[in-house]
C-alpha cells in the first residue's frame, strides 16, 4: 500500500474520501471539519443533526461542490478531554476500515483530522499512519477465494500536512510505515500455522530479513546446540521431528559496533501442546501463538536496521516445538542449563523457560547493556492482567521504567509485578537446583524468578505477552488473530535509548 505526505488544500485533494473529525459535544466545528464545511458551502453543518462526535461514529456524506473528493467521512473523536495518542490510532483505523468497507481504495487524513491537538504534527502524523495502517492488516495467505462481499484492496492513504510541517512529517511517516511494517511481519509469522512457521521457517525468515535489512545473522543447528550445552532447548526440542533453531541477529553501525549491545530475547515455541503434560483440545489450535516473542524480535530487529538506529542491538531467538513424542521430555526428569544449573521438571508445559533460560545465559557473552526477553510465557498472566495488559519484571527499576515510558507512548500497556525473594521458596527442588514451576500461585511471577536465575548481572527485564499477543475479539487497529506486540514498543524503547547501568 502507498501511503503519501502532502501539503495539498483539503479542497484540492482527489482521494476517494477525506476524514474529518468532530469531538463529542463540540458546538462549533473546527479543524479539518471546518475547513471542508466551509468549502462545501455547509456540507457538515447541515448532518449535524445525524452527528454527536460520539467514539468511533461515522457518518458518509457527498459533496456536489466545492471539493475534488467527492465523498467526505466525518467521525466522531469522543469526548476531548479523553482523547490519546492510542485513541487517535483507533479513530484513524475505524476511519480507513469504514472507507475500505464502502468499496473505497484511498483516503486522506488531514492532520486537523483532530482539532486543536496539542499533540506536535509529526508524532500526530505517525500515529495517524500507524492506525490506518495496523487497522488495514489482513492475513488472506491461505484463502483460495474472496469472502463474500469481501472489500476492494487498499491503494493509498494520504497524510496532509500544513505546508511548515510537511519535512518532518514526511520523515515521521516514513518511520512510522518502517515500525509497521516490523509489526505486520510479526503478525504474518504468529498467524501462520504451525506445519509452516518451524524453527526452519523461522531461521530462514531471519536469514532473509538480514540480507534485506544489512542485519548479520547466525542460525545454530542441533550440532551447534549440543556443542554449547544449551540443555533446556535441546529437552524441549526432543519430542519432536522438526529440529530445533537457535537464532541471532545482530544490527549495529560502524560507530556501534563495539558498544555493548541491548539484548532482545524472543520465546519461539513454534506449537505448544504442552508435551508430555498435554494441555486441553479444547482452542489447543492457538499455540501456534507461542513463537510470538521471537516473532516481535524479528520484527524489532527489522526495524532497527531499516531505521538505521545508532545503537548495537542483538536478537536471540531459540525455536522448536513442544510435542509429546517417544523421546520427549517427562515430569520428574532433570536438565541441565547452558549456565549448568540443574532443572527438576515438574510439568512439561513450563517448556518457554527453559529454553530462555539457556538464551539468557548465551546473552551474557556480549557483556549488554540492557536484556530484555519477551514471551508468551504463563497462563497466569492472563489471569492476573487479562488480554490488554502485558506483565514486566526485571531487576532494573530504571529499565522497567523506560519501558513502561514506550509503554505510554505506544498504547501497548503493560504492568509491573513483583520479584521477592519470598517467591525463590515456590521454586526451590529437593534435587536439583530449582524446579520449573512453584505451583498455583503466583504462577507469572514464579516463572519470573525462575528466568532471573540465569539474567545474569546486566539489568534485564521480562514481559509476559501470553495475553497480548492474540486478539481473541477485533481491537480499533488489530483485527482478530495476532496482534504483532512488543514491536512498537520495543522500537520505540530503542529509538530513545541511552546508557544504562548495572
């Protein structure tokens, strides 16, 4: 899809449709709305009586005159003292997803779409470009027909700027499709199903991505696997026929390249069923979803080239499925970890930590900066934070912080949780170093310290996405299916960085 910045008069453009919004209550039009109403000699004051501004309304009105579009889209922006940067998202998704669903192929979203913002134009252009674009995503690879009554593809969104504005709006909506783009192959990798996106499919996404992008990348067979000792992947891996992966990735520049890097670790159960303890038939087709760490790494790292970040970021993504084969991992058995702690195995659906563990470990080499791993690790969580909240633990207060900043700014909401000593007792073993589960209780935060054993010292931080990465419902700008999270937030995270300390 082309998506274009332009300083052209809302009345010159000749787009299919143009979006102007009203806040709920507003007695006098403004903004976009204004400018069009005044064009079209009262197009939109004479609809008031069908238009309250209330959230996400819409309303398709034609103008006979006075606009080279002939159609204008007026929506409503809710109340203004709730509006959002993650609001303007939605509204821009609801908007182009209501003109794609009239038979529409482009629109244009006006930067005074949203009167009187106090948001500065750029950022207001890339939110504007990310919901339109997030809100348009569909995964149709494996349909062989239209649906029924199914929309035209859409051609091209057009941001229009004031003329002062329009140089760094360009390069804001640049960057914007760039995160995007990062989000939707994320999307496009979860959504997959699991008999494609193996641990091979993984490796040679990543193997491409890296000759695109000018990213170094490194797969590690099983060999490879064996030969570092990384005993909790290589547990997981044996019930399976599909060999397992370890990939790296790395992005830097020239100025960067011997700086301590930022670690992003991404879980990449490629189908979970939980292995020997097997889990419930019942939506069991969803752990497909379990890779969807690694995928948000890819995504991440993707974006980081393309964006040329002044920083050395690295990318570790341990692949495999978890099945319950002949020579599959069993409760009771003990593994040893590439840190060469001893694992009790309690349940053989507590697999995602084992294998971060050893990737935790095999991050401690570059000496970072910062860890971070993210996965869709624990049931728990959903519980505790439901699907629109994601968990973050860590050992750094002010690595947890910056993230919860991305957090804010991205509309990708996530929560702190507590790692007290008190919780070490739940995952204490009789005979072995720890066990991999603490039992009911607390069960994400068990699974937290669990991972903290083998962070090392650098400051790290874990994110629990196990609700947020799949939308059981549509969301203003994911449709059902894969949401593509932590690439936004962990793109934005990055864009911002500055040193960090042990």
């Amino acid at each position: 899809m082309k998506v274009r910045t332009v300083n052209t008069a809302l009345d010159k453009l000749k787009e299919d449709v143009i979006v102007a919004g009203i806040f709920e209550g507003q007695k006098k039009l403004a903004g976009a709305a204004a400018e069009i109403d005044r064009a079209t000699s009262g197009l939109i004051s004479a609809a008031r009586a069908d238009i309250t501004g209330r959230l996400n309304q819409t309303c398709m009105l034609y103008a006979s005159k006075g606009l080279a579009s002939k159609r204008v889209l007026v929506i409503g922006l809710g109340r203004e003292k709730d509006l959002t940067l993650d609001r303007i998202r939605g509204i821009a998704a609801r908007a182009v997803k209501c003109a794609r669903e009239a038979g529409l192929t482009s629109a244009a979203l006006p930067l005074q779409l949203i009167p009187g913002s106090s948001c500065e134009p750029a950022l207001r252009a890339a939110v504007l470009c990310e919901g339109a674009l997030l809100g348009l995503y569909t995964f149709r690879q494996y349909k062989t027909a239209p649906d029924n009554g199914e929309a035209a593809e859409f051609k091209q969104i057009t941001i229009c700027a004031g003329r002062e504005h329009s140089p760094s709006v360009a390069a804001a909506v640049r960057d914007a499709e760039t995160v995007c783009d990062g989000v939707c192959l994320a999307r496009d990798l979860v959504n997959h199903p699991g008999n494609t996106a193996t641990p091979t499919y993984l490796a040679d996404t990543a193997r491409r991505i890296a000759k695109t992008c000018g990213l170094a990348c490194s797969v590690f067979d099983e060999q490879k696997i064996k030969r570092l000792a990384m005993g909790g992947l290589l547990a997981v891996a044996k019930g399976s026929h599909e060999p397992a992966r370890f990939i790296v990735l790395e992005h830097t520049t020239p100025k960067t390249a011997h700086n301590a890097p930022v670690v992003l670790i991404g879980k990449a159960i490629t189908f979970d069923s939980g292995g020997i303890s097997i889990k419930p038939a019942a939506n069991m087709e969803e752990m497909k979803t379990d890779m969807s760490g690694g995928a948000a790494v890819l995504g991440a790292l993707q974006a980081c080239a393309q964006l040329k970040l002044p920083l050395r970021v690295i990318g570790l993504i341990p692949a495999t499925e978890n099945l319950p084969g002949g020579s599959a991992l069993k409760p009771g058995d003990i593994v040893t970890s590439m840190a060469g702690k001893t694992i009790e195995i309690i349940t053989t659906d507590a697999e995602g930590r084992l294998i971060l563990a050893d990737a935790l470990q095999y991050a401690q080499r570059y000496k970072p900066q910062a860890v971070i791993d993210l996965a869709t690790l624990t049931g728990a969580c959903i519980i505790a934070l439901g699907n629109d909240v994601s968990a973050v633990m860590g050992t750094s207060e002010p690595l947890i912080e910056r993230l919860r900043a991305a957090a804010e700014q991205t509309g990708e909401k996530i929560w702190p949780l507590p790692l007290y000593a008190e919780y070490d007792e739940q995952i204490k073993s009789d005979i072995a170093d720890v066990k991999n589960v603490g039992g009911k209780g607390a069960g994400s935060i068990t699974a937290g310290c669990f991972l903290k054993k083998f962070a090392g010292t650098a400051p790290w931080a874990h994110l629990d996405i196990a609700g947020t990465a799949w939308a059981q419902q549509p969301k203003p700008y994911a449709p059902k299916g894969a949401t593509g999270v932590g690439v936004r937030l962990l793109v934005e995270l990055l864009r911002k960085w500055q040193q960090l300390k042990p």
